[in-house]
C-alpha cells in the first residue's frame, strides 16, 4: 500500500491507499480488488479486504466503506455496520475502525485530526467534489470535534489531466458554476473536448474547506496499469468490468 508523508508522521493514525498489487483475484480484477460493486467472486473480494484490514491493524469487518452514489453525503460511524450506508464519506472517532472509498479513476481523500482523533475518507470524483463533498467531510469531522486548522489531508492516486478527457456538456457545467474554473482545462485534440485537472481541482476545494495542510501523491491511475485499475482504460479497451481500490485510515487502538 502507498502512504502519505503527511499522514505517517502521526503514530496514532494507520491509513493506506490500497494499490491493485498483493491480492488473489483474476483477470481484469486482479489482484487486490476491494470492489464489492463488481462482479468479481465474493469470496475473493472478502480475502482481499481481510487482507487488507490485516494491513491497517483492524478486524475484516471494522474495514468500512459506503455504498458510494456520487454524492455530498458522509455517513458519521461509530461501529461496524449491517448495511452500508449510501454516501461518498465516511467519517469516525472510533479507534480500530478502518474508514474508506473505493475508487478507480476518481480521487481518494484521507483526512485525520490526531488531537482530536477524528479521521475520515472522502471519494471526490468530479460530481462529488462539484457538489461539495470534500468541504461536507470537513464540517462532519468538526462535529466530532476536529479543527479544521489541525485537519490533514491526502489525495491518493488519481487519473490526472493529460487522461482525463471531458466533452462539451462537462466543461459547461463547470464553467457555469463558476467562470473561474476555466484554469482547471486545458485544450484537447478533439475540438469542443477538453482536459480536466481533477486533482487541481480537488486541491482548491479542499483550501475552500479550511484545510491547508494538504499531500497529493502525484500519481495517475490511467497512466499505469500495471498498478492501478481504471474505470477509463478499461472503457477504452472494452473490458467487462474493473476492479476497486482501497483507501482507508484508522485511528489505532
């Protein structure tokens, strides 16, 4: 698993942004698939996040992540659940209990408040962050009593700029929730498309939230697959399914 420099450096905290390497799936799943939205074998899919919960010091069913719909919603944790909830965050200060986002493409955020021990994991593609969920995460970890002015915040793999290609419609949406948003595209060799920077993006939604101790990785999941899974690439190579990372932090125990 990766690590941010900015998250390791408290001992308190166990996080990881899962890579597709080290599990027992097949094929276009493998091998670390954490998707339960595939249709990878669930068999498969609970030996890989058993094995990943080994590896943030937590219990396979204290690994939690939502049912994720794309949205601003966070769902506030205090216990490992029956049914998962629908939202794009989760949020504890539980200690041992490992929250997280699934994601193929769309960015992964790893917030924690040390002080406080308040942790959170939001997944931020673009609708999630256009419709605030990132500033949503803060302000539920501020009711579980973090500062924002002590939060950190990492932003794992994530497609980057020169492969995230969008149409007309994207960059107007864009554009018309804020003019200034033109800085986040850049001219595409398709005329009427453009090149969206999810990260930069993602990056100044996380300032607007009050957040300024902030770590991107750096690393794109369309340009190594070796490494990573795509929901793009495998669009582009007509591929069945994809499977999903897992990014997730703990407070320990």
């Amino acid at each position: 698993m990766l690590q941010a420099s900015s998250l390791a450096r408290f001992d308190r905290i166990r996080h990881g942004f899962f890579t597709r390497a080290g599990g027992v799936s097949q094929g276009v799943y493998a091998t670390l698939n954490g998707g339960n939205g595939s249709n990878d074998a669930p068999e498969k899919i609970a030996e890989n996040r058993a094995r990943m919960a080994a590896a943030l010091g937590v219990a396979p069913d204290h690994l939690l992540t939502a049912y994720q719909i794309h949205s601003p919603e966070v769902a506030v944790v205090e216990k490992p659940w029956a049914e998962r909830p629908r939202a794009d965050a989760v949020v504890t200060r539980t200690p041992k209990l490992a929250v997280g986002v699934t994601t193929a493409d769309c960015g992964p955020l790893l917030f924690a408040d040390v002080e406080a021990g308040v942790v959170g994991a939001a997944h931020a593609g673009w609708r999630g962050a256009l419709t605030c969920v990132i500033e949503a995460t803060a302000a539920a970890m501020v009711e579980l009593g973090a500062k924002r002015s002590r939060i950190a915040a990492a932003l794992g793999p994530t497609i980057r700029q020169p492969n995230y290609e969008v149409g007309p419609e994207f960059l107007e949406r864009f554009l018309a929730a804020d003019p200034a948003n033109a800085r986040f595209f850049a001219s595409a060799a398709r005329a009427g498309h453009a090149l969206f920077d999810l990260a930069g993006y993602i990056a100044e939604r996380v300032q607007r939230a009050g957040i300024d101790d902030f770590e991107d990785l750096g690393l794109c999941t369309y340009a190594e697959p070796e490494r990573f899974f795509s929901y793009r690439r495998m669009t582009r190579l007509g591929e069945a399914d994809y499977g999903r990372h897992i990014n997730a932090i703990a407070l320990a125990g």
